[in-house]
C-alpha cells in the first residue's frame, strides 16, 4: 500500500508541470461592418461594438468568445426596414505568435463558430427576429504598451450557413456574410 503511494506521489510529482501558466486577454472593442445586404441602400457603414475574452496557454494556440453587436446593419432600397440589429456570439480559436513579456507585437490567425441573432423592426411596425448558425475567419495583431495594456486591430469575415429570410423580406442575396474591422483596447490578466 505504501509502496502504490510512493509510486502515485512520485508519478504526480513528475507530470504536473512545476510552473503552468495562461494568460487571459479582454479586448473591449468599436468598429464597422460592410458588405451585402448591410449596404443595400447605401448609406454609410454601421457601427459595431463588442468585447473578446480569450485564454491562452504559453504557445501558439489559445481559445475565445467573441461577443459583438452592430445597429441599423439591415437596409433596403424600398425602405421596408426602419430599425434592426445583428447580435453574434463566437467561440473562437487563435493561432498567433506568442504574447511577448512586457512590450512587443503579437499577429494572430482566428475561426470559429456561433450564433447570429437578426432582430428587425418593419416600416410598417411588424417586428421579426431570427437566430442562424455561422461562422467567422480572421487575422489581426496586438501591440503590447506594456505587460498588462495594448492595443488591437481586428479583420473578420462572417458569415451564416443558411437562407438569409427575415419577416417576408426578402433580398438580393441570401446568405448574410459581412466583413468587420475593429480597433480595440487589450487588457492582459
């Protein structure tokens, strides 16, 4: 018995790593989408706001939601649309350099799979909402002011993976798939 002891101890002790570390990244961020139906009738680009939350161990790889929402992102040329929103929900996974230290660069490869949540208010008052699948891909970079403080730059493309329909309108194209970029603070933990 004090032998199969030892050996657990002596196993442990030798397999948990001495020093295991992760760091966790806030990135609370602003910027705009376009393409597609977003634009159909012109008029500028809508804003998009949202925070990313991501884990990552010392390498390469790491893992995060992404959680965004963009106003006024459904408009038409007949005007049968007066207020909508599209909220998503990512799990994502990173491939990027490894976080530097103190101060440095840091470029990143992202993709992942979530929810697209449209919620639309019609001209004439009806209101719809509809929750699709989707997917996004992605590429950015971090610069590091020091340990804990930094900045992001973000390009994503998303896209849903179904027939975009949405209260008996119906348009041009119909799969929604936008591209966004955003800039954003980087808070380290």
């Amino acid at each position: 018995m004090t032998r199969c002891r030892a050996l657990i101890l002596f196993s442990l002790a030798v397999l948990i790593p001495a020093h295991a570390r992760a760091d966790v990244i806030l990135v609370p961020y602003l910027g705009q989408s376009w393409s597609g139906v977003i634009n159909d009738a012109g008029g500028g680009y809508p804003a998009t706001f949202g925070a990313r939350l991501e884990w990552f161990s010392r390498g390469l790889f790491g893992a995060g939601v992404d959680v965004a929402r963009t106003g006024d992102f459904l408009r038409d040329a007949q005007g049968r649309v007066s207020d909508s929103t599209l909220t998503t929900v990512m799990a994502n996974v990173v491939i990027g350099g490894p976080l530097p230290e103190g101060r440095g660069f840091r470029p990143y490869l992202t993709g992942g799979v979530g929810l697209l949540r449209y919620d639309v208010t019609r001209s004439s008052g009806l209101e719809a909402s509809a929750t699709d699948f989707g997917f996004n891909i992605g590429a950015g970079a971090d610069v590091f002011f020091t340990r804990h403080l930094g900045a992001e730059i973000d390009f994503r493309y998303l896209r849903n993976t179904k027939d975009f329909v949405l209260a008996g309108l119906d348009f041009e194209e119909s799969i929604l798939e936008y591209a966004r970029w955003s800039g954003g603070l980087v808070v380290r933990f």
